[in-house]
C-alpha cells in the first residue's frame, strides 16, 4: 500500500466566514477538539484556519494562493472533512489576474474528493432545504455518494458536527483504492473479459461533464496564467490546484465539446498537467479524477478532433501510448494479482500500439514502460534486453537525465538475477541526474535503489536511502513512490 501524507489532525473544518455566528461556532468547535491538550504545541485534532493558522488573514487579496496551499496543506494531513454548508458558494481567489471561479471552500472540497478522504457535509439554513451550490458541487465531484446531514440550526449543527468528527467509525480514513467501489467495478470488467483491443476507450474526466458554477467561464488568458504557475510549482497538490483553476476558467469551452485551437491547445495542456501531477502524487483510485481519466479525456478529445495520439517531442510532445499504458500499469501495481494481470496486459497493449505508431528513431522514449510491463508480466528475458534497447537508441549526448533515468531501468531489469549489478546500475544512473531533475522521477529511482540494496545485503545504506526518498517524496508530494517496504527500510526493518 502506497503512504499518504502523516495525518495530524482528525478532521479539517471548513465554512464561509462571512457570518458572526459561524465564526462563533468555529471557535467553539476548534476549542472542543483541543479540550484536555495541555500543550500549545500539540496538533489540534480539529484544524480550523483562523485558530490554526492566524498569520494567513495578513496575506488575504494579497496572494490567496499562499492561503490555499496552506490550507491545502493541513487538509492533506487531515483525516476527514467537515464542511458546514449554509447556502453560499464562499469566498472567491483574488489574484494578480482577477478574480477565480473557484472558491476557497470549492478547492478544500475538490482536495477532498480528488484524495478520496471522507466527506461530511453539515446544511443549515436555506441549504437544508435546498441543493446548494456546493452541494451540487461536490455530487459532481465525488465518487462515493456523501455525507449530508441537515442541521435545523447552528446549535443543532454543532452537535452534528462532533459527532462527525468524534462519533463511531469517524477515526476510519478511506483506502484511496481498495474501497473504491467505482475502480474496483472497472478491475472486475477488465478481469474477466477486457479484450485490450478498445484501445483508448478510458474513463474521461468528471465523466465528461462541466463542474461548478459556469457562467462567463471562456478565459484563455487566465487558463493560461494558472498553467504558468502549475509549471512553477513542484509539489504535485499544488499543481493540482492551479490545474483545477486553470479547467474552471475554461469550462464553457469544455475539452468534450470545444472546437477551437486555442482552448484545445489549452486543454490538452491541462489535462496533461494533471495527469502527470495525478500519477506522481498517487491517485489512482478516483476513476474520474485520477491520472487514467485525465489521459483518457486527452484521447477523447484527440479522437473527436482527428488529432494523433502521437506527436513527437520537437513538434509539442504528447504520447498518449505511454501515458494510458502508464496509468494501467500504476492501478495493476494496486490490486490483487490476477485482476492486477489485466491492467498490465492493457499496459502491454498500448505499448505494442505505440511502437507502431512511431518511426524507428522515435521508439525508445516507450522502451522503459515496455521493460517494465515485461518484467510484471514475468517476460525476464525480454525484460532485460528492453532496457539495453532503449539506452542504444538513446541520445547518449543529450539530457543526462534521460540517460541517468534508463541506466536505472536497466539496473532493476537485473535486480533478481544479479542484485549488486542491478545496485551498481541504479546508482550510476541516479548520480548522473541534474538539480533540475524531475523529481518524480529522482523519487522513483531512490526507491529501486533502496530495494537494490536490501536484496544485495546493504542494510544500512538501504536505511540511509530510504529516509532522503521519504523526506524528499514528502516534499514534493509524490506520495505514491514510498510503500510499505520503504517505510520499514526507513526504520531500520527492511
């Protein structure tokens, strides 16, 4: 099972500010939680900005990204979310470039869904009688169906609101996989009778559909903009979240309908953004959020414009092979073995469809995913030719961390026949990587290094490894590159 972020809290309380009332509330509920806490220091079980948090108020309508990746942040370790839910939207991001779609609260509840954590919301007021805003929102955007519990009054909310966070089963977070009901149907499909010949036929994004309050939302400037800063950031949540804030603005020019260059170009963009980001930070388990469905809706949009699902990378790079093949091949990684050998066999698909569809001096960037899905698929011979394959037809003069990165693939393709060879390997490719270096990447190849060494006897080089991989994926997010097994090598257990 893959770590998620440490959970320090047991629950993250989010409502609008704008009444005197709720502020009560809020106060009240963060000093309930935090009863019998002798130290000022200790985490509060029940994370509520304004007690938590105070210094973020100096930066409101100066730069509301820096509130909402703290928040963002003390959600993460967060083991639920509570929202109170009297009937507005919330308060809206004011940025350089104007005002967002999204609110403060729309991005705390898609940072819910999109990490499958529990979601409990509390209506009051007019919102008890009605389908918010949010409301809708969040049917729009979670997968299971959630929480609502109406509330006749504040006083009454209050009540709710402890025992959603204290009451009986309220400790429980959700596996991000092994309890999704959605992903475990489509595992089951692909189990017994997927054919692997529908080839980019996936799950698309929000099944298609716009999210959110759309009206005015056709801005390819402010789309733009926030890409901008998806790029700049290396913490995978919050390219997620300029991501999301870059789609909301282009929603009345949704990639399922939109015919124009720019905004495609712009989708196409985005969607890769966010599949890249999905995948590094483990989301594998919402079907219509995770990295499978953002690639899928790439694909959708590629074959209702006759695009190619291949460009090479000096023309604008986009490989859909390797991207879906990709994210089939991450989801197998997560499920029992004999489900887990479909998604692999599609994985194998798309890179034989790959290979295909490129010329012979275009074939190596898919080589590494073919070595792998060999290696799952217990081809070891080919496995181990694959990589060799690969590092012959690459650049040998060009970005040393392409070389650095199949260097690491040929040393795992030997872990089993030849642990210290596959150890040498590892880190000779490690050691040629640069400080611009993805660190997703960078991730990923610690973690081999780390098995290398313990299958190779090196205790305590494994346990040294082990704590820079989890202090460097934790700093960027990339959850998904430390399991069970790095934990243990961490601790000394390997």
């Amino acid at each position: 099972m893959r770590a998620e972020a440490p959970i320090r809290h047991r629950a993250f309380f989010a409502s609008t500010w704008a009444d005197a009332r709720i502020r009560r509330l809020r106060g009240v509920v963060w000093s309930t939680g935090r009863r019998g806490i002798t130290n000022p220091d200790a985490p509060s079980p029940i994370w509520v900005a304004e007690k938590d948090a105070p210094h973020l108020g100096e930066h409101r309508g100066k730069d509301d990204l820096e509130i909402i990746d703290a928040c963002l942040d003390a959600f993460e370790a967060s083991n639920r979310f509570v929202l109170l839910d009297n009937g507005q939207y919330g308060t809206r991001l004011e940025l350089p470039i104007g005002s967002s779609a999204s609110s403060f609260l729309e991005l705390e509840l898609f940072q819910a869904a999109t990490l499958c954590k529990p979601i409990t919301l509390i209506t009051v007021g007019q919102a008890a009688m009605t389908s918010s805003p949010l409301a809708r929102f969040m049917r729009q955007v979670a997968q299971d169906e959630p929480d609502i519990r109406p509330a006749r009054d504040l006083v009454h909310a209050e009540t709710l609101i402890l025992e959603a966070i204290f009451g009986s089963g309220s400790a429980a977070s959700i596996d991000a996989l092994g309890r999704n009901r959605a992903v475990q149907a489509l595992a089951t499909e692909r189990h017994k009778d997927w054919k692997n010949e529908r080839l980019f036929e996936e799950p698309i994004l929000l099944k298609g559909m716009t999210a959110g309050d759309v009206d005015g939302q056709r801005d390819a400037e402010v789309a733009a903009w926030y890409l901008d800063r998806a790029d700049e950031q290396t913490g995978m949540n919050y390219m997620l979240s300029r991501t999301w804030i870059a789609m909301r603005a282009m929603m009345l020019e949704h990639y399922s309908t939109t015919t124009d260059p720019k905004f495609v170009a712009l989708w196409d963009r985005a969607l890769a953004n966010w599949s890249r980001a999905a995948a590094w930070r483990g989301l594998h388990g919402h079907l219509f959020l995770g990295s499978l469905a953002a690639s899928g809706a790439r694909a959708a949009m590629n074959q209702r414009l006759g695009l190619s699902q291949f460009v090479r990378a000096d023309e604008g790079a986009r490989d859909l092979y390797d991207a879906l093949g990709s994210a089939n091949y991450s989801i197998a990684g997560l499920l029992p073995r004999a489900m887990g050998r479909a998604f692999y066999e599609r994985c194998a698909a798309y890179v034989r469809a790959g290979l295909e569809a490129r010329g012979d001096d275009e074939r190596e960037s898919l080589l590494p995913l073919r070595g792998a899905v060999e290696l799952r698929l217990g081809l070891r011979s080919e496995a181990r030719q694959t990589p060799r394959d690969a590092l012959r037809l690459a650049d040998h003069g060009g970005d040393p961390n392409h070389i650095g990165f199949l260097t690491s693939e040929l040393g795992w393709s030997e872990l089993r026949r030849n642990p210290w060879l596959a150890r040498r390997h590892i880190a000779e490719g490690l050691g040629m990587l640069t400080s611009d270096c993805n660190r997703g990447f960078r991730c990923r190849m610690m973690r081999k290094l780390v098995y290398a060494n313990i299958a190779s006897f090196r205790w305590g080089e494994a346990r040294v490894v082990a704590a820079s991989l989890i202090a460097e994926a934790t700093e960027a997010q990339a959850y998904d590159q430390i399991d069970q097994v790095i934990r243990f090598a961490a601790a000394g257990k390997p």
